[in-house]
C-alpha cells in the first residue's frame, strides 16, 4: 500500500506521538509498504525508506522560544493568522491548524496514496480528505479529554478559566472521531474512554497495542546501580504523576540510600522543580532529556526498580520499555497500565494512583527483596515478548487500511493494494 501517516507532532524521544509514527513507520516499510510521514514540528526520527514531508507551522511552541510573536513577514495565509490569533486568545490551535495544512497538501496528492492515517490530531482537515473520498484512519491514543478533567481538578480562578480555554480542541476532536468509521486505539481501557467522552459507537474502533523494540530494550549486561529509580514523564503535569513519586522519594531518603532518575524536561521554575526544592531533594534527583532509545534502554537497565507513577494512561510505552529492559515495576493502578503489566505482582506491583505513602511502601519492598525484583523483572520481560511487538502492530494496522479501502468508494479505482 501507499501510505500516508500524519502526526500534527512528533517530538523524538519525548512523549508517545513520536515514538508511534517513527516505529509503525518502520513497521509498515518492512512489510513492504511505501510510507510518507507528514508532520508538523517538531519532527520526527525516521528510519530509512520512511519519507517525510514537513508540514510548516508557525512553530509557537518551540522549546527554546515557546509563545513566541512571530514577525508579520512570516505570517502566509489565513491558517498562519488563524494559529497565532488562537494562541493570542489563550488557545491551542496545532490540532486543528495541522490538519489543514495537511488537508490541502493531501487532496493535490490524493492519486499518490491509498490510505491516510492520521495519528491523534482529529483536527476538521480530516473531514475535507474524507468528503473527498481518501480512505481514512486515525489513531486515538485516549481522549484528551481525560487530561482536561485532571488539570481542571487542581485549577483555581483564572487558571480554571485559561485551561478550559486551552483544551477547547477537544471538542473537535470528539467532533471529528464519531465521522471516521475507522479508529484505532491502543488499549481495552482508551477503547472505553473514547466510547464514552468522544461518543463513537463500538464498531468504530480496533484495538492495537504499542510494541517496543526487544532487541535494543533488553536486559542489561552490567550490574545494577544499587538503589537507583527510573522513572519517565512525557509532561510538566499533573496526570504523570511526578509529584506523588517525589513524595515518595523523599520519604525513602530518610530510611536508605536512593536515587531517582527522571527522564524529563521540567518547566524552568515549574511544578516539578519547586517541588524538588521544597522536599530538598536535589541531592539525589537527577533529570535528563533527548536520549536515544540505546541510552533509554542502558539507562532503565541500570536501574534497580522503575516507577510509572502516572494519574491516567492510554497505554504507557514506559512500562514496556521497563518490562523489556528486565526491570522491575512499580506502577499506578490506573488506566491502561494493569492491562499493559498484567495482575498486581505478575510483573509489576500495583499502587493506588496519588498515593505516595503506598508508592514508598512499594518501592521499599521491591528494593529490599533482590529475589523478587528478579522474578518480576523477568516475567515483564517475557509478557513483552509475547505480547508486545511493532511488526504485529503493524501487520494489524495494514488489516486496518485494508478494511478501510475496501469500504470508501473510491476504492479499486487506481488502489494499488498488494
């Protein structure tokens, strides 16, 4: 097939949107498939034999100048005036300013591709491909509405006020996904969760787990670091759940020797540091950001325990990352994340999500029992193997596409399936 992949951002080694499309990218051209990735900034890692097409935005939220004015010179149509004039107003235009742009290099292209596959964007774009009869399907990793809920449920007053503002895409989302026929997702938990805030209809979706690259996340050959926690948050937020680990670690300082590792970008100044601060924990909380997958893998390898303390997940490539590196887990029962791990103390011990008191509890068990963090450690690495691979992700994926061309009208008129 000629595939189409779109993802609105697809920042590389920070969140799950990048992972995705560098992965199934790679996944779809090994089974022989032709994929051109379409993407906003930033753009993605890809792997040879993947193209990609960069889709301009205005870029307003570059790490090293986010809500940036930009000059008047750079501002090129009415979809430039539209991104900035939504930021100006406390909005976040890239979902739907994205599929736009996408929309309009897509519909002079449409001869080229057999499928579009957007990933997580459900921006009005869409619509316009799919009015023009462009076989269509789109990943939903989980409603973003569920964030919303979290971040609303710790604001006050005028931040209240400009978070409602800054989510106000989700409507178009939920908008956007009941008119595709074709959704995947990624767990049984965001399957539900979408069924109930977007208002889609069972038949719409598929699920499709993520996968992990077993061969580069394996077991580590070098001997642990005595004491050491992994733990990876994608975002400066309150639904990962970083603040609740911090809690614990500070508490497991005052009874044993114990680092944390945050694989983060923190917010100069943010929740995250003036937590660090305030728990004088700097001595032994270390962040680091931009890693490989190669340094992700020897970095969760060096650890004696990894923690995905999150509120709410999709699915959590963290935890199988960890599973795959053989470490053992201490996780929030929340989400997709039992479904991910398998039953509390199959491959991971299970705590309440927020609970700190019983984060450190667990965290102090697995670091006192060398012989259960081996078990564990062990059977997550082999629930990966069996369950969690990026060729089977794609392989159903294509499944996906196939169903989807088969049902647009459009189909067998210059398709070129194989």
């Amino acid at each position: 097939m000629r595939i189409a992949l779109l993802s609105y951002r697809s920042k590389p080694h920070c969140g799950g949107q990048g992972v995705y499309v560098r992965h199934l990218s790679r996944g779809l051209a090994e089974l022989g498939h032709h994929v051109e990735v379409f993407s906003g900034q930033p753009y993605p890692e890809l792997d040879p034999g993947v193209d990609l097409t960069a889709v301009d935005s205005l870029d307003l939220y570059n790490d090293a100048d986010p809500f940036r004015t930009p000059n008047w010179r750079e501002l090129r149509d009415a979809v430039d005036l539209l991104e900035v004039g939504t930021m100006w107003t406390a909005g976040f235009p890239e979902p739907l300013t994205f599929s736009l742009r996408a929309a309009k290099l897509l519909r002079a292209r449409s001869h080229e591709f057999d499928v579009v596959h957007d990933n997580q964007c459900l921006g009005y774009g869409l619509l316009a491909l799919q009015r023009a009869g462009i076989p269509l399907v789109a990943t939903v990793h989980h409603p973003i509405t569920h964030d919303r809920r979290v971040d609303l449920a710790g604001a006050t007053g005028w931040r209240r006020i400009g978070l409602r503002r800054w989510y106000g895409f989700t409507r178009m989302q939920g908008r956007v996904a009941r008119r595709i026929p074709h959704l995947l997702t990624v767990s049984e938990s965001s399957a539900t969760d979408i069924r109930r805030d977007f208002g889609v209809a069972p038949h719409q979706l598929r699920v499709v787990p993520l996968g992990v690259d077993s061969e580069v996340f394996q077991p580590p050959t070098a001997p642990r670091v005595p004491g050491r926690i992994v733990a990876m948050a994608s975002a400066d937020t309150p639904m990962k759940g970083i603040g609740t680990l911090l809690e614990a670690v500070a508490k497991l300082r005052t009874e044993r020797s114990v680092e944390l590792v945050l694989v983060a970008k923190p917010t100069p100044g943010g929740p995250t540091e003036q937590l660090i601060e305030e728990l004088a924990i700097g001595d032994i909380v270390r962040t680091v950001s931009g890693l490989s997958d190669a340094e992700l893998a020897a970095l969760l390898g060096s650890a004696e325990v990894a923690s995905v303390p999150s509120l709410y997940e999709g699915f959590s490539l963290p935890t199988v990352e960890a599973m795959a590196c053989a470490t053992p887990l201490v996780a929030s029962r929340a989400g997709a994340i039992p479904e991910v791990a398998g039953a509390d103390g199959e491959c991971a011990d299970l705590v309440p999500p927020g609970d700190a008191e019983a984060l450190a509890t667990a965290l102090a068990g697995l670091l006192d029992s060398p012989e259960r963090r081996q078990r564990l450690g062990a059977a997550g690495r082999a629930r990966v193997l069996a369950k969690y691979d990026w060729k089977s992700v794609a392989a159903a994926t294509v499944d996906c596409y196939a169903e989807a061309i088969a049902r647009t009208p459009r189909a067998g008129k210059g398709a070129t399936l194989c």
